[in-house]
C-alpha cells in the first residue's frame, strides 16, 4: 500500500505500459502515464516496460527524454526495466556497441538471448525478493535478454538456468522476463518498497 502519495510514472511510448499501471494501482499506488518531459518532472519512479528496445531507444531520444529520465535517474529517481526496458537501462548491449541505451546501470544484455526457436516460454524461477531467502515467482520471457555480464554494485535477484535474468543496482530494477503479465504483484510490490523508502543502496553514482 502507498503511504507517501508518490506517484509511479510508466513510460507509454510504446510496449506493455498498460499491464504495469494496472498492478501498481491494484496496490493502491497512483501512476501516470509519461510521454513528455512535463509528465516525467511530475513522477517520482519510472517504469519502462517491455516492448522493441531500438524502438524506444530512438522515441526516447527524438522526445529528448532520454537526457531528461538521466539526469533524474542520477537525481535519485528510482527506475523499473521489463525486458526491453531492461535493455534500455543496460550500459553495454552485447554486439550491438550502435545501439542506443540509458546506460544507468553497470550491466552488459544478451538480446533475444534465449534463442529464436523459443521466443516465448513460461516458468517459475527462484527470485530474492528482499534478504536472501529465494521465493519462486512466475517468469513469462518474450523474445527475453539476460545479462551477460555485470559490474561493480550490480546485484543478482534471480537466475534462470545459470542465466542471470534479475539485477538490481542501487534503486534500479532491470527484470528479463514480465511480472506485470501475471496476477502476481509481488514484483511490482518490490519496487514499490524502493519507492516508498526512496534510499538508495548500493553503489548507484552516475556511470561514466
Ligand atoms: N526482444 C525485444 C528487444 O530486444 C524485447 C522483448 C520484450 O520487451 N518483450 O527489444
């Protein structure tokens, strides 16, 4: 339950946007729908959802809301990537050095990573949902990345296989897979937490 009045911004240029607003609200968070730079200023956490990652990656910058979700990102603001969005936050893009990404945390994405014969599946994978108990929540992956490599600061949440497909760094959320498409808020309920505390632990400094 929100007890701060914060309100969660989903970037809706694209993607499943919709699906992250409807678990926020169920836990009775405020959410607001960010496609301007003058939506974003009014949002205290940023969700990027899953969708197509080049997309994104050239309507953020034609907007100019890269810079923007940057310079709050090192301002504090906490932030939420879903697959594509979690490609969005990843400093390097595996054999993909043109791509475009945010670059706010300490990561390095395979996409696509799981092999175009299964584009899509469905699991239950171990996940740390807090402390270091694992709890198994349930994975829908489509056309999912994983990460390759991770940096200084970078902590792992779950791992699928030996593939690492949840990180957190600092009050940066980046998941593979889509807990927004399960009736499973437990995720979202997570960040919320990160949110509401708006502390940031880890190493979380602006990446050169
Ligand atoms: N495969 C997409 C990409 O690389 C991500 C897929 C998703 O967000 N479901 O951008």
């Amino acid at each position: 339950m929100n007890t701060t009045q914060k309100t969660i911004g989903v970037l809706a240029l694209q993607g499943d946007f919709e699906a992250h607003k409807r678990v926020f609200e169920g836990l009775g968070w405020k959410t607001e729908e960010v496609r301007t730079k003058r939506d974003l200023d009014s949002v205290d956490a940023l969700v990027i959802p899953g969708g197509e990652s080049t997309t994104l990656g050239k309507l953020l910058a034609r907007i100019g809301l890269d810079t923007e979700i940057t310079q709050r990102a090192n301002e504090g603001m906490p932030l939420f990537g879903t697959c594509a969005g979690m490609i969005m936050l990843a400093k390097r893009i595996q054999d993909r050095p043109e791509q475009p990404s945010l670059q706010l945390m300490d990561i390095t994405v395979a996409r696509n990573a799981f092999g175009r014969q299964v584009e899509s599946f469905e699991t239950d994978i171990p996940f740390r949902l807090g402390g270091d108990s694992e709890t198994i929540v349930h994975g829908v992956f489509i056309r999912a990345p994983y990460v390759v490599e991770t940096g200084k600061g970078v902590e792992i949440l779950s791992l699928f296989h030996d593939k690492i497909v949840a990180v957190r760094q600092g009050n940066r959320l980046a998941i593979a897979f889509h807990p927004e498409l399960t009736n499973d808020s437990r995720v979202h309920a997570y960040f919320a937490k990160m949110v509401e505390s708006g502390s940031i632990t880890g190493d979380c400094s602006p990446l050169p």
